[in-house]
C-alpha cells in the first residue's frame, strides 16, 4: 500500500503552506489584510498538520522516491510592491492547490479503505483548503488592476 507516501506529501505540503503564509504575511505587512489573513490561514494549516498525526502514526509517513519530479517548496522571501503580491499570492495559489489535489487523492484511498478516521479528518480540513484557495483567488483579484494596470 503506497498511501504512506501521499499522507507524507500530504503533512508536508500543509506544512509548507503554513510557512509560506506566515513568509507573505510578514512581507506584505504593509497591506494589513494579507497580514492579518495569512497568519490566520497559516495557523489552520498548522491545526491541518496535527489532525493528521493520528492517522500518520497508524499508517505511517513514507518519502517520495522520485527525486527527478517536480517538488513543492516553500515560499521563502517574498517580492516587493504590488506586482511582487500578485506573484508571491500566485506562488500561495500553487501551493494551495497542491494541498486541495493531495487531499482528494488520500480521499479516494480513505473511502476505498472505509476509513472513518480519515475521512473526517479530510473533510473538516479540505473545507478549510477550500477557503484558503477562494481567499487567495478573491486577493489575487483584487491586486490585478493595481499591479498589472496602474503600477510601473
């Protein structure tokens, strides 16, 4: 069974998107909702990471054995001004995503094995992916005019 291998993709992804909110929140401080919402989002996916534990002790977390693909790393620094929010908000949006289709694939396996457990850890916390991504989205919305329009 390879389900360790994506419940261990899966608790590290949350655990580069909590990193990478708390990175955009303290470099976009000056816009006091990206702020205030990224550590907020980052906290849930921290909240993600430990609804996980249980079913990783039984199951077990295992590396990813294809080093040559594409990984997901966090967003370390971010850009300046309003064209770098659009970009380091899209960087969050690939991030998101990867967590959202992560949680759909350990979803197909849960209900194949008919883990209860699992599914509702799934459940409550793919809700919360879910928002994360239409935040982000709505954000990365609201920055387009202002960066791709108005700035240069």
């Amino acid at each position: 069974m390879m389900l360790n291998v994506y419940l261990g993709m899966l608790r590290r992804a949350e655990e580069l998107l909590a990193a990478s909110f708390r990175t955009v929140g303290e470099g976009h401080a000056a816009e006091p909702d990206v702020h205030g919402i990224c550590r907020l989002l980052a906290s849930q996916c921290d909240a993600h990471e430990q609804a996980l534990r249980p079913v990783l002790d039984r199951y077990g977390e295992r590396p990813d054995d294809e080093p040559e693909r594409l990984h997901v790393t966090a967003i370390e620094s971010t850009r300046s001004g309003p064209l770098g929010l659009l970009r380091d908000l899209q960087d969050l949006s690939l991030l998101a995503q990867m967590v959202d289709t992560t949680y759909t694939l350990v979803k197909q396996a849960a209900a194949a094995l008919r883990d209860e457990e699992l599914l509702g850890v799934i459940r409550d916390c793919e809700g919360q992916t879910a928002t994360q991504i239409a935040w982000i989205g709505t954000r990365m919305k609201q920055a387009a005019p202002q960066a791709l329009v108005v700035a240069g």
